[in-house]
C-alpha cells in the first residue's frame, strides 16, 4: 500500500464516520485499503461487491435503465446510506458510498472506460465521474485511479482536506457535482423557499410540476405503516406516491436543521421527499394544487375540527371550501388510536357537502398497527 493511501485511510479511521460501500465492476482497492489499516472495525459497518446484475438488482431495489450510470451510482449511494442507518441508528453520522464503473477486462470493450462514485450523508450529496484514457493503462492502473477518486470522495465527506493525487492523463476526464441539502433546509427555514424536494436519486423536483399523490408526516421514524400506506394508495390512483414533511407543524414547535436533515434523509435511495413550511393542508393546498393528500383517520379528524381554524365553523368551511377550488382531496385511512381502537376510514364524521372532499381507503386493503410513539419509547428500528 502507498504511504500516501494508508495516511489517508488512517485519518478516515480516525474521524469517527462509519459507512456502508458498495462497489460494482471497480473500487474493491479502496475496500482493500480501508481494510488493510488498522482501525477499520470503527469506519466500516458493511462492504459489498454486487457483481452479478441479480445481486445488484436486489440491493438497489430495482432494475436500473443502465448500471455503470450516474444515476445508478446516486441510488446506490443513497441505498447504501439507509442500511447505515439501519446498522446503526443512533449515530449521525453514517453515509453511503457507492461506486458503479467499467474497466478493462479479459475482453474488449466498445464503450468507454468510466467510474460513477457517489457519497450520501444528511447534509449532502457529492458525485464524482471518471472518464478514463481508453488503453492508456492497464486493469490495475485503471484500478488504482477508480480506488483512489473513491477514497478521496470517502474523505471529502468526513471533512479531511488533504486528499490523494490522482495520477490522471490529458485524455481523462474529471469532473464533481454536489448537492447541498442543509443549504435548502436553512432556505426553507428563513423563508427563501416555500418548499423543495428531492428525488429517491439526489435531484431536486421541478417545483413548477410537484407530485399528485402526497403522504404528509412527521417520519420519526419512517416506518413500514407509512410504506404500505403509499403503495396501497398508489395503486388505489394508479400514481407514485411522494412524502412531504413539514418543518413547520400546526401541533409541534419547528424542526432543528439537524432534525430536519435526518428525518428527510431517511428516503434516501428509495423515495421522493418534499420538505415545505406549510403547517396546515390548507397551506399545502396552495403550496400544491390539484394534490390528493394521503392521511389517516386521526389527522382527517383535526382536518374537520374547528379548533385548527379559530374555533369556527365559518372558517373551516371557508378553508375546506377553499381547498376544494384548488382541486385537491384527501385520500383517508383508518388508524389505531391511543385508546388501541382501529378507526375505520367510513367511521370518519363528513359533512354531506364535503363528501367528495375525502375517498376512504377500505381496511381490507390497507391496516398497519405501527404506532411512531411506541417505535421510538422501544428503541425499535422504523423501515429498512
């Protein structure tokens, strides 16, 4: 090992990060060398080498357009990520890190010679994409600038300034990309944004063009009941399903920027997230009109109690009324309450004039018991 690489891996050891890899076609050298230091029991909860396209397939949850992609390194890292958080869910200090690439290998290739490597944490997202000298090196040459991009990335993300030098060609081309999810969250939050999102893949949503099936909640933590629930619905209307947390809550004080990161990057790899500061659904309707609004039975409920609107009837007519000439509904699904009772979606009290304001979910389809409450009093995981 170079003294240049086991310095680096010694100070990633040192940082107190600890990380999933996933390393497809290149990037087992980084694996190696963050192994071959001692210390590495601290920085790494888990390694793996998805070659074929089963395995690979079955780690990132679905068949990619392209797997040397990107795109697909963005999923992976993101996937990568949240089985951090699923090994070790009390520290924050987990990221994902992924590498999908083509080399040189005992066959000719047509196409480039390329690495995708990706780093997902809470704060951020950092891509980095090697276009390689087709022949100027061989496989262990190919190797070795693949691995050592990949370390640099690792270290980037632990914050360590001092990274390798990656032999490059006049022929090879560089280039990074980073998306900054703690610089939106602090716009949201001085209310320079009403609202973003960001794609299961690390993008930001267009906001001209916000999804038509939103699941709004508090995630914490995000679990299995709120899964079912969006795919039931989504079948139910025949669209995908986005989640939407709200900084601002009509029940709750507003979220810290560390607490806003963690619950939004809880999706990452796998889901659509929007995150606004719009406390009420009548806030949301204007925020994201034409939008059906998945809820359970306990928050259509507090949609219809006049307390949320001033202790007025009038008022909440009004803002009902309103939310109907913005074309948006609420799709409903019952709920067990405090008292152990499930609340059926049909047991819901709407006045006549309102019916077509909420569709019920019938609970032959969907009845998930997961209380949030009972999850985090037991210190029980949420969803993988």
């Amino acid at each position: 090992m170079d003294s240049d690489i086991r310095q680096l891996v010694q100070r990633i050891h040192d940082c107190s990060t600890q990380l999933v890899l996933v390393a497809a076609g290149a990037g087992t050298g980084a694996l190696s060398d963050l192994l071959g230091v001692a210390g590495a029991t601290r920085t790494l909860l888990e390694a793996l080498v998805p070659y074929s396209e089963a395995a690979f397939d079955e780690f990132l949850g679905q068949k990619p357009p392209q797997y040397v992609a990107d795109e697909t390194a963005r999923l992976l890292a993101g996937r990568a990520f949240t089985r951090a958080r699923w090994l070790n869910p009390t520290e924050p200090r987990v990221l994902g890190l992924a590498c999908t690439a083509t080399i040189i290998t005992d066959r000719p290739k047509r196409g480039e010679h390329r690495a995708h490597i990706a780093t997902w944490q809470p704060s951020r997202l950092i891509c980095h994409q090697i276009k390689l000298n087709k022949g100027a090196r061989d496989r262990s040459g190919e190797e070795n600038v693949v691995s050592r991009i990949l370390l640099n990335g690792l270290a980037q993300a632990c914050g360590i300034k001092n990274l390798l030098s990656v032999p490059l060609t006049a022929g090879d081309k560089l280039r990074s990309e980073i998306a900054d999810f703690r610089q939106l969250v602090e716009q949201l939050q001085r209310r320079e944004l009403a609202y973003f999102g960001i794609k299961d893949n690390g993008r930001m949503i267009d906001v001209e063009s916000p999804p038509k099936l939103l699941l709004s909640g508090a995630f914490n933590p995000l679990h299995d009941g709120h899964l079912e629930l969006a795919r039931v619905a989504g079948q139910m209307q025949g669209q995908k399903v986005a989640f939407e947390l709200a900084v601002d809550n009509a029940d709750k004080p507003p979220l810290d920027t560390e607490v806003a990161l963690q619950r939004i990057s809880q999706f990452a790899g796998r889901y659509t997230i929007l995150a606004s500061n719009a406390p009420t659904f009548i806030a949301k309707a204007h925020l994201y009109p034409q939008t059906t609004f998945i809820v359970g039975f306990d928050t259509a409920v507090r949609i219809l109690q006049p307390r949320y609107y001033g202790n007025s009837i009038e008022n909440l007519e009004e803002a009902l009324n309103e939310i109907r000439d913005l074309g948006c509904r609420f799709l409903v699904a019952g709920r067990t309450g405090d008292d152990g009772k499930f609340r059926r979606a049909r047991d819901l009290m709407v006045p006549s004039k309102y019916q077509t304001l909420f569709e019920r979910i019938p609970s032959d389809l969907f009845r998930k018991d997961i209380s949030s409450t009972e999850l985090r009093r037991t210190g029980r995981k949420g969803s993988r």
